[in-house]
C-alpha cells in the first residue's frame, strides 16, 4: 500500500480473493475503491452451495467495510457445465448485499 499511496490519481485497487481484506481496508483508508472478486472456485466446484456464495458475499462487505467496494464476477474458466449458477450468483449477491445495508 505505501507503493499504491505514491501513485497519483489511483482511485481503485484489484483485490485478490486471496488477500486479507480487512488489512487492505485499514491500509487504504477510505482513499481507493476496493474492487473484489470472489474465488472464482465458487463457480466451479462439483456442488453449487448458495450459503458459501452468501458468505462470501458477506466476508467482502465485513472485509470493506470502511471503504467503498465493488464486487467483480471474474476469472470463470468453468461453472461445472451449469451457466445458470452465474445467473444465481448475481441473485443472491443483489439479496446478500440488500438484506446487509437494510
């Protein structure tokens, strides 16, 4: 983040969905937008689980919560044959993100 701070006019950071979220937020301090994504092993694992979807939704809002955010739907190589999964996702994505701020 001190190399991100001396970059003029950077108004939004890619966050990995490896990174440790809450660390990014203290270290960005409201400056930058956090553009998140997902692990994109959602998408593809054998069984679709809406509740790890949900909760990974949510761990990207709790991990932002002091800056603004964006969540991306990125690098799908595969959803297990079953495009309607990416359908789903933004659903519950739009409830998760809903029923949070309410």
């Amino acid at each position: 983040m001190d190399l991100m701070n001396k970059i003029p006019n950077l108004r939004k950071i890619s966050m990995s969905p490896w990174v440790k979220l809450d660390v990014a937020n203290e270290l960005a301090k409201n400056k930058y937008v956090l553009s998140c994504k997902p692990n994109p092993a959602i998408y593809a694992s054998p069984t679709w689980d809406k509740d790890e979807v949900r909760k990974s939704i949510i761990d990207i809002i709790e991990g932002g919560r002091d800056c603004c955010i964006e969540i991306v739907m990125k690098d799908i190589s595969t959803v297990n044959h079953q495009p309607e999964r990416l359908k789903e996702w933004v659903k519950i994505a739009k409830e998760t993100v809903d029923s949070y701020f309410d």
